[in-house]
C-alpha cells in the first residue's frame, strides 16, 4: 500500500482572481502549479496546518473560510489527500520564499497553466462557481 500524505491547500481569491503558486525547482513536482499550503502535522487540525504553513511559506496572514473540497491523487511516491479552503489575506501581499512565482489568475485562465494534478479537481469547481459557463 502507498504512503498516504494529507496536505491542505489555500484558494485565495481577490478581486475575482485566483492565487496560483508555481513550485520551484527545488521542490517536488517542479514547475508545476498549485494551490499553496502544505502537510498537515500529526495532532494538527487542516485549519491549523493551513495557517501555520501559509504563515511560513508567503509570510502572510489568513483567515480560514469555508471548505472547497477534498480529492485523492495518486501519485508514484504516494496518495495525496488535498483538502482545499477558502482564505481571506489579512495585511500583507504574499512573499515568495519557496515557490518560484505566484499568479493572480482570473477564473479563466485558470487553464493557462499546468496545474499539479492533486489540484486539478478543485480548479475545475471553481472555474464553474466563480465563472460558470
């Protein structure tokens, strides 16, 4: 049985745009998009792990809101539970310390660039809620 690793991500959404966060070489999965946060801790809750990891990757504040979704992904080192959350910015504009860039997309160029697979479920939910066709 693979390594299950549970991760939390961020939809941060200003100005009807989505933040998009690009991994940087040094990370796994380079190059590719996604939404930012990262594994939840043991004994941690996913609103908790959001914070923490927001606060640590971007050096910026969030408020937790209401939950997206949660999808499984199987990648070859394991099976990743992404569970995605609605964040509002408090204060500061995000900084990069880890990825290589951020993006404000609007919802439709969402597909402009290559989404990390594990966040392709929650781009296309809201790509139809904030711009439905």
């Amino acid at each position: 049985m693979k390594k299950r690793i549970t991760v939390v991500g961020a939809v941060f959404v200003k100005d009807g745009r989505i933040l998009a966060a690009k991994r940087s070489e040094s990370m796994s999965l380079p190059g590719l998009w996604e939404f930012p946060g990262g594994k939840i801790e043991p004994g941690e809750t996913a609103e908790a792990a959001l914070l923490r990891e927001i606060s640590e990757e971007f050096r910026c504040e969030i408020e937790v809101g209401d939950h997206l979704t949660t999808t499984d992904y199987e990648y070859p080192f394991g099976v990743v539970s992404l569970t995605t959350y609605f964040v509002e910015l408090l204060g500061a504009e995000p900084e990069l310390t880890e990825h290589s860039e951020i993006r404000w997309l609007h919802p439709r160029e969402l597909f402009e660039v290559e989404w990390a697979p594990a966040d392709i479920p929650a781009v296309k939910l809201l790509a139809n809620q904030i711009a439905p066709e």
